[in-house]
C-alpha cells in the first residue's frame, strides 16, 4: 500500500468555511462544490466568507475571537469601507481575497453603454419634448479615449472598446502594457494624456492616492467638450470641480454610475445639470453579481482545500 503524505492527508480533510452574517444558499453551495463543509464560525473555521455590509470594528472583533481563521473573502471588488480591518491585528495575520476582477465584464459593459449615451446625446435626447433639428452626435471609431485603471474591469473595457475601433490609452499605477491599449502610462502622466482625450473612463480603485483623482487641475487639462464616465466610485472626481467644467463647457457631459456624495440627495446640483446621466449605482445587479460571486468563493474555496494559489487577493498596502 503507498502511503500517504501528511499533505494529502491534509487535502483530504475538508476545511470548514464559515459565513457571516447571512448564509446565502447559493454561498453555501459554492463553499461546498469547493471541497469544504460549512458550518457556522467556531474554532475549527479556516476561512471567512463575508456576505454583507458588516462595520470594521465588528469585523476586527469576530476575527480577534477566532485566531484559527487563515482566509477571509469580501463580497465586493472594492474593498475601502473593509480596510480598518484588513489593516487592524487580527486582520494582518489573515489573507484576504475580493471579488475583484469577478464582476469585470457587466461593469464594463455598463461603462460602454454610458459613454454610446453621452457621445450620442441620448441623455439630453431623453429630456427634450421636440424633434430636433441639430445633427449632433458623435462615433466611438477613431476617438481618443483614457481609460483610467487596470484592474478586471479596465481591462474588459479596453476590451469592449477595441471593437468599436477606438484609440485606447490606459493610465495605471505601473505602467505595464495592457493589451489593446495602444499606450500605457502611469498615474504620473495623467494631465499629459488628459490634453488629447475625448473620453475619460474612470475604472481605478479608491485609495488614498486616488481620492479626488479628477480634480479642478485635471478637468481644466482636459480637451475642451470631453466627456466622461465613472463606473468606479465617486471619490475619484471632486464634485464641485466637475460643476464647474460642465457649467463652463471644459466637460461636454458626465455618466455617473457613482457619486459623491451617495446616494446623491434629491435637490443636488448633479441632478439639474443638462450636460450629466446618472445611474444609481447599477452598473451590476445582484442578479448579475450572484453567479460571478458564487464562482469566486467556489474557486477559493477549492484553493483553500488543496492548499492552492487564492484569485483576487487583497493589498493592505495598496489598498485594493
């Protein structure tokens, strides 16, 4: 008989996964197809999977009660609302995996639907009550379009994008070649590209070094009459800043998916603008969400498992 090694003894045993604070069947499921049992979070539980908006000092309490803890996975891709406990002690010792990259291609899409809408006009077509005789619009063939950020979603844009024959230039952290971009730059070059753009998409993660990324230096580089679309958070725009492009023409029209502040109050500003289209934050519905969700906590579950190479891990450092 071969015998068996201490590590396949160790696939053998099935880790228990817990999850916190809800218990979606379809999770279970996923955690289970993985190769791990489920079982509510006790002293045998190796990993965590997260499954609503849980405060970060509630989250660092139940991880500081529970030293087996190995894995923790977060329901979104962005993770800044969950950094307190990423970065606190119990938090430090753990990894943790996002869904980022899992929700790339319906985000993505979104994006592209924004931008046909403001380069055709459709947001001020959909409040006129006359027929227009002004040819207006304009093709995404041939544009000047930066697409900031390289994660899952940037690079499904670009992806999107190439399709309608665009001219892409990405702007990210490193500036490492994305394929179909015909140029990448870091975040360094940002006002140098923005003086050529036609469209900007805002695809980055919210950091410290990205709050406010678009502020009123940025948006006056711009091209005169761009537009631009934010699929990512609200943060990465300053507001006020944004008001004033629209208002003085520097910014011929915003898609926002994302706001800040959000939800946007009735009465804001944003609201009134001819120039904006907003979305509320639906650029991917659970609906969408639930399967892409379900297939990254079953591929994690599984590395977990075989002692594999976990998807979508977390940089404290970087945030995101």
């Amino acid at each position: 008989m071969t015998p068996v090694s201490a590590e396949q003894r160790g696939r053998d045993i099935a880790p228990v996964v817990s999850l916190y604070p809800v218990e979606p069947a379809f999770l279970v499921d996923a955690i289970r197809q993985g190769g791990c049992t489920v079982a509510a979070l006790n002293g045998t539980s190796r990993g965590l999977v997260v499954t609503d908006g849980v405060p970060p000092y509630e989250l660092v309490e139940l991880l500081s009660r529970h030293p087996g803890l190995e894995w923790v996975q977060l329901p979104s891709a962005g993770v800044e609302s969950f950094l307190p406990a990423v970065r606190s002690a119990a938090g430090a010792r753990l990894t943790w995996t996002s869904a980022k990259g899992a929700y790339a291609q319906p985000v993505a899409e979104h994006a592209v639907a924004l931008s046909l809408a403001l380069l055709r006009i459709l947001h001020r077509r959909a409040r006129t009550t006359s027929w227009s005789t002004v040819p207006e619009g304009t093709t995404l063939a041939g544009l000047d379009v930066v697409v900031v950020g390289a994660g899952g979603i940037g690079v499904e844009i670009v992806r999107l994008l190439n399709v309608f024959g665009a001219d892409i230039t990405v702007v990210r952290r490193r500036p490492e070649a994305v394929p179909g971009a015909k140029l990448t730059v870091g975040t360094d070059r940002l006002i140098d590209v923005l003086a050529s753009a036609d469209l900007v998409i805002l695809a980055a993660a919210l950091t410290d070094s990205t709050s406010g990324l678009l502020g009123a230096a940025e948006l006056a580089a711009l091209k005169p009459g761009a537009n631009i679309v934010n699929i990512a958070r609200g943060g990465l725009i300053d507001t006020d800043a944004l008001l004033v492009a629209l208002r003085h023409g520097q910014v011929a029209g915003a898609a926002l998916d994302v706001t800040e502040p959000e939800p946007l109050p009735d009465g804001h500003a944003l609201w009134d603008e001819p120039g904006v289209l907003i979305t509320p934050h639906s650029a991917d519905t659970p609906e969408m969400t639930k399967p892409l969700l379900a297939e990254r906590v079953r591929i994690n579950a599984a590395a977990l498992h075989n002692r594999g190479a976990l998807t979508g891990v977390v940089d404290a450092g970087a945030g995101y």
